[in-house]
C-alpha cells in the first residue's frame, strides 16, 4: 500500500473503532512500545506489510494473550492510539500552554517532522549545566533526538485512573487483543 502518510485517514479511523468494539485491537495501553525498522509483516490496522523503509512500531502485552504483540506503521499506531481512548478520558494539555512537572514521568504526544506524531511516555528534566530543559524517553532514559517535539502532554494510564475510568463509564470494558 506505499506510504501510511497517503491513505485516508477517515477510513482507518473507522477501521481502528470498528476492530477495538470487535475485540480485535485493545483499547488497553501496551506494557511496552518498541520503534523500528519495518518487518515486512502486517500492520495490524491497515493490514498492509510495514516495509523496511518505514518506521514500525511494535506493542506488547503483559499478561501475553493471543495477539500479545501488535504492529503498526507510525501514522496506523497514532490514529490507533486516538481512537482507543474513552471520551472523556485524561485531557492534552498544550505544553506552549502548560508544561509538565519537572522529574514526572507524562504521555507525551511528539511531532516528528512532516506530518508524522507518536505518543510515548517521557519526562522533563533540567541540565544541570545548561540550565536547559531536556526531554527523556522513560522507556530507554536517553534524550529524545532534537527533530521530536513535544505539542501535547496528560497524566499516564494508572490503576487508580483506570478505576475511575471504568466508574465513569460503566459499559466501557477494555478488551485486550
């Protein structure tokens, strides 16, 4: 299918909607996301292979159930990510508006360059030296490459957020794939 950039988007976000209520995506966040190069193997959104000149992102799950691992392109994992979410769910926050607490490990929604994004779990800190702020994957602790920048941040997923998520809306059931 070439480049995720060029499909419509509309259409796989109906898609990702109608394979989280059939059980076939999670609407659970992954224990662990890994990015990379393509595999050749399906997308789990858009079923077209994730080439080895794309970008692929790979989710985990904990406990592992059948589907334990999950493959997107970069544009499939976004568009997944945003229709997992429940409505009312944990707000963005603009960091030109609001930036997050120094030290706090936040989900961060990253502009890559173009019209690429991901969200992934990062932290803010402050150069000792510099005095500068610096960005830092939660995942590997290293520096975010300077072309990433942060646009939107909320709190992460909790035990606790995720009881109240399920007390707000009661005929919500995540399911995992």
């Amino acid at each position: 299918m070439g480049d995720p950039s060029q499909r419509d988007s509309n259409t796989l976000r109906a898609r990702a909607r109608d394979r989280i209520d059939c059980g076939l995506l999670p609407r659970t966040k992954a224990a662990r996301t890994w990015g990379g190069r393509g595999s050749g193997l399906a997308c789990s959104l858009c079923d077209a292979p994730i080439l080895d000149s794309e970008p692929e992102m790979e989710l985990e799950y904990e406990p592992p159930s059948a589907n334990a691992v999950l493959r997107f392109h970069l544009q499939c994992q976004s568009i997944w990510e945003t229709e997992r979410q429940e409505p009312g769910e944990r707000p963005w926050r603009s960091v030109e508006a609001d930036l997050p607490p120094f030290s706090r490990v936040v989900e961060t929604r990253l502009e890559l360059g173009g019209a690429r994004s991901i969200i992934l779990n990062v932290m803010r800190l402050c150069d000792s030296e510099s005095g500068k702020t610096v960005w830092i994957n939660a995942n590997t602790n290293a520096p975010l490459p300077e072309t990433w920048h942060p646009v939107a941040w909320r709190d992460p997923v909790t035990p606790a957020t995720a009881e109240v998520a399920a007390t707000q809306a009661p005929d919500a059931r995540p399911r995992r794939a």
